[in-house]
C-alpha cells in the first residue's frame, strides 16, 4: 500500500460539504502523521475561516455557481470566474503536487477536480447526497471513484465508480458512541441544568422557518412565565445579528431567558451540542442525517423546501421509514414545532424506540473507508 504524502481537498459552501472533507482530512492524518494536507476552497465561502480554525491551509478559488435566474447580471461575471478558478488550479496543483485530489462537492471542487483529472492525478469524489450537486454532476465521468452517502446515485454516476460508504464524520461526534458529559456540555452553553434541552438547527447557512418556530416557543414561554425546556438555538451565521438582538431585547424584561435560551450563528462545538440535547430539531441535510443516525437523540426532522428534486424529504424517509425520525413539513413548523416537541419529550417509550432505530441504521465507519479507497487509487 502507497504512503500518503500529499493530498488536496476542495469544496466547501456549506457546513455539509466543509464537516466531511474535514473528517476525512483526520483520518488521513491519523493513519499518516506527516502527510501535507492542503484544502482549495472558494473565496469568500464560510470554508475559507472553518478549515483554518480546525488546523488546516486553505487556498482560495475566485468562483461561484450561476444564478438560477439566468439573466441576473451576476452571472456575467461566472465566464472569467471559471477561467480564473482552472488556472488557478492548475498552479496549486503543481505547487503541492499531490498524489490524489478529493472533492467534497462545491464550487472550487469543480475546477480543482476538472484540472487533476486531465493531469493524470488520481480524483475521488465523497458525494453526500441522494440528489448530487451540479458541481459533482459535472465531474461524474472525469473522476475515478465516487463515494456515496447515500445509495440511489447509480442515476448521476457510472455505477462501477460508486463504493458505498456512508457520509464521514467527525471525531468529536464520534466519541459521542463511547458517551459525552451531558452535565458539562449543559454547563458549556450556560444553560441550566434543571431542565430538559432541545437542539435546534436549520443548517450552517440558516433557516428562516425554523427561527421562526423558536420565536414563537419562546413566546409561549414568555405568555407561560417559565420555559418548559432549555433551548439550544443554531440560528444561522446570516440570521445571527437579528436573532440575537431579538432575544435579547426579550431577555432584558425576562431575565430567566438567559438561562434558558442560547442562541448561536453557528456551533462549532457539535458533540456537546448533540450531547447536552434530550431532542433535537434539525433540517435534513446529508450530514445532519448521518450524524443524528450516530448520536441517536429524539429526532424532529423538517426538511428544507429550497433544494434540488426535494432530496432533504428523500433523505428525512430513510429514516421516518424505519421509525427513526418524525418529519414535519416546512410550512407545518411554526405552528407544530412547540407541541410536537412536548409530546416527544413526554413520552419516554416513543422517545426509546426512535434512538434504537436510528443506532440501528448508523455507519460510524464511513471516514475509514473512504480513506481505504483513497490508498487503493494511489496505489
């Protein structure tokens, strides 16, 4: 088996794309302690500050994706883009020379892919959806291996391309299966400890109907005079500001909020995060689903309406089907949110079951083997 010695990996946009070239980025460093990892992102994109702060380098592409609305003067631009982000490419490539090129799906996967693949250096895309990206629809017949999150792709890639592995994850979520210190993950959010917890997130980037179904809980509180349970908020880096304020302005009339509701633009700390809930709210991206599958928590899932062929639904059913999820519509959440959420933490039996079917359909080993196919293409 070939040494790993260097190795690219690009994409990014989302949290969705970011958290798995990420874990697979650990577990090659686990396996090859000198290994020069470089990441190639897109300028501007929310990688450009995660993967520093996570340990990593990251170059950046001037690229974007074309507007849906074609004759929006924004895409006028995407031509010179494009022909920026191949260049540039083209040179990192021959400044770290790497052995293979991994692609996470985004926008600077796209050119960093196109041009390793025309130089001959082994590319392995890790699709995490059941519906891939354009990006990775782009590169299904230029790349060599495809490793699948979901099963069902064989409709975008050459089905002798796809080894299904399941989505990698990361470490710190990883040990949530050995058990987390649910009391000081409670402490870590200042949140008291007096109270069941319900982690809500709408994804990296935000969702507007679900902050809206958090505000309306709250106010029930506020109408109730105390808080039926903590919540712990993931509001969106882009919805943040106005979140925050809104809660605060709350807060200074009812002081016991504080303690109570903790809203944040984004959670870096995930496994505390997922340790401290007692049920968890959250869109149904790729990722959330194979994570929430591995930490087994009640699970309240409300896919996004925006997204490509509705793959958040089709991802949402692998585990509804199985009775691992409840699934609540985007126009449903405002009004059924609240109520759902005491009904589930209410009944201690149904809450049971749910965990056990999610453990059930978990794939904790997905990040080492993508990294097996990763050895075997440089081999």
């Amino acid at each position: 088996m070939a040494k790993l010695e260097r190795v690219v990996i690009s994409g990014g946009g989302t949290g969705g794309h970011i958290h798995p070239a990420l874990a697979i980025a650990d577990e090659i460093k686990s396996r090859y302690p000198n290994c020069s990892i470089n990441f190639v992102g897109a300028k501007g994109r929310m990688e450009m500050t995660k993967v520093p702060s996570a340990g990593y380098e990251i170059e950046g592409l001037w690229i974007s994706g074309i507007e849906r609305k074609l004759t929006s003067l924004k895409n006028l631009s995407f031509p010179l883009k494009l022909l920026s982000s191949l260049f540039k490419a083209g040179r990192l490539l021959r400044k770290h020379k790497p052995q293979i090129a991994i692609g996470v799906g985004g926008f600077a996967s796209g050119p960093l892919l196109y041009r390793a693949s025309k130089k001959g250096i082994p590319t392995l895309i890790q699709e995490q959806n059941s519906f891939p990206g354009i990006t990775n629809r782009i590169l299904a017949n230029k790349v060599q291996k495809v490793c699948a999150g979901f099963p069902g792709i064989e409709r975008w890639f050459p089905a002798d391309k796809i080894i299904k592995t399941g989505n990698p994850l990361r470490s710190s979520v990883l040990k949530i299966l050995s058990g987390g210190d649910k009391t000081k993950a409670i402490e870590h959010f200042k949140l008291k400890g007096d109270k069941k917890v319900v982690f809500i997130m709408g994804g990296s980037l935000g969702a507007t109907s679900m902050n809206s179904a958090v505000k309306k809980i709250v106010e029930s509180f506020i109408k109730n005079g105390q808080a039926d349970y903590s919540i712990l908020w993931q509001c969106g880096e882009r919805y943040y500001k106005e979140c925050s304020n809104w809660l605060s302005d709350l807060s200074a009339d009812n002081p016991w909020l504080s303690g109570s509701v903790k809203c944040m633009g984004f959670i870096d700390k995930m496994d505390l995060a997922y340790t401290a809930a007692d049920a968890i709210g959250s869109r149904a991206g790729a990722m959330s689903i194979s994570e929430l599958a591995l930490v087994a928590k009640p699970t309240i899932l409300i896919p996004s309406p925006h997204v490509s062929e509705d793959h958040q639904t089709k991802n949402a059913m692998s585990l509804v089907e199985r009775d691992a999820a409840i699934m609540l519509s985007d126009k449903e959440v405002v009004k059924e949110l609240g109520s759902v959420l005491i009904k589930l933490l209410n009944d201690e039996e149904k809450s049971k079951e749910m965990c056990n079917a999610l453990r059930d359909s978990a794939k904790a080993d997905a990040c080492k083997l993508i990294v097996d196919e990763v050895e075997k293409l440089v081999s």
